[in-house]
C-alpha cells in the first residue's frame, strides 16, 4: 500500500532581505511572505498543510504563481526537509521536476543514461536492461556518444524525459510541463505521461489548467501563500478558485 501523509507541515526558507535604495527613498515595502520575516531571516513557503492519500488517489494542486506548489511537489518528493510537521511516504516514486538533476555534463549520453538511473534508484541489471528503450525513445541516436554539454535545450529535456519516465513508480509527481521538442515527440511524450498517470498508484498534479484538474484527478487542494484555501472534489474546488475576488 503506497501514501503520502502530511500532518501540519511547514516549510522555511532562509533568506536575506535586499531593501533597495529606490524603496527606501520611495517608502516602498514588497508585499510578499517577506511580511512574515523576521530581520533577514526566514520566509515561510508552507504553512501547517494537512494532505492523506493513498492508493488510488488523483490530487490536483491548483493556486496562483508563489502559493507554494512547487514547494509542496519537493516535499512531497523529500527534495526539501520540512522545518516542522510529520511526512510519511511511502512507495517508489517518480519525479517529472528537476529532471537534470543527476546529470554529468561532461559525460556522453549513454553515461548520463547510466547516471540518472542510480539517482532514481534503479539497480544496475535494471538499468542495463533499459538503456536502449531510452535511448531509441529519445531519438538522439548518435548524439548520445557525445558529451551532453554540448546538446540543445530540445535535445537535453528528450534525453533528461526519456530516463525520468523509464521507470513505473507507485508514485508519480508531476508539474505540467511534460516535454519539449517538435510535435511528433511531445504528441508521444504526452502518451507516455498519459500511461503513467494511469498506472501510477498515487497521483499528484501541479497545474495551471482547470480541465486537467478536473479531466485526471478525483481530489483537488487550492494553495495561497503557502496555505490550503479548499480541500475536496476537482470541480467544486476549481469553481472556488475561479470565483474568487
């Protein structure tokens, strides 16, 4: 049985507040989380956020640019430690964020395959008997025998999705940007995000797009500044975020 259970977590960042010279004079003060800080110490991105799923869960994380979505996918994915609540998870997990993390820049593609396979957990057998599939799924063919700082952008994400998505997690945690490139791989980069959301136990859904919310998931949370506003069914909680102000 595969969850994720958050009680009453909170996220801290340390910053350092950077008052200008034009606000001073102009009496200005940004009105952000900054308003929760003390001296230059600490920004709170969540605030005791209480979340229960298990399996056959679809959450939708829905909310205003800065109300700490990111921030929950982290947690949830133990990228970030919490500075204060409970969080118990439990089952493999896949992440379609930070998807360059466990990249060598100066290694060639098959080693970078090789790389982020251990980042994601995979055992050795595991990971030789997927190489090819990643490697004709990114369609980078020769290119992979060079180094990737030398890839486009494009060519960088194929070869970054086709490892992240190599894997069939109990968990998928996904932002809603899925791939780049030309129509014809994004069309099937799509399918095959599509495929794991169906057969990943637990879903969890960054996005801007209310259809989505509505069309892939069976619970929904609106975020603001780091707090849950509405909890419940992908609809109700969509009309409550599109009615307000």
């Amino acid at each position: 049985m595969s969850h994720i259970i958050l009680k009453d977590v909170c996220l801290n960042y340390k910053v350092k507040k950077d008052i200008k010279f034009r606000d001073l004079v102009l009496g200005n003060r940004a009105e952000s989380n900054f308003s929760k800080m003390s001296g230059d110490g600490i920004i709170r991105a969540l605030n005791e956020v209480t979340i229960e799923l298990h399996d056959g869960d679809r959450l939708a994380i829905i909310g205003p640019n800065g109300a700490g979505k990111s921030s929950l996918l982290k947690v949830m994915s133990e990228i970030y430690p919490i500075s204060k609540g409970k969080i118990d998870v439990s089952g493999s997990i896949a992440t379609m964020f930070e998807m360059a993390t466990g990249f060598d820049m100066d290694a060639s593609g098959w080693e970078n395959i090789r790389l982020r396979g251990i980042m994601l957990g995979l055992k050795p057998k595991e990971i030789e008997s997927k190489v090819q599939e990643i490697a004709e799924f990114s369609e980078l063919g020769d290119y992979l025998d060079i180094p990737v700082k030398y890839y486009s952008s494009g060519m960088f994400v194929r070869l970054a999705f086709s490892v992240s998505t190599s894997v069939n997690p109990d968990i998928l945690l996904l932002d809603e940007v899925l791939a780049a490139g030309d129509a014809k791989f994004v069309d099937k980069a799509n399918k095959r995000v599509n495929e794991m959301m169906e057969s990943a136990k637990i879903l969890v859904l960054v996005t801007h797009s209310m259809e989505s919310a509505i069309k892939f998931c069976n619970k929904a949370i609106l975020l603001k500044k780091g707090e849950i506003l509405k909890m419940g069914e992908p609809k109700e909680v969509v009309d409550y975020y599109l009615n307000m102000n």
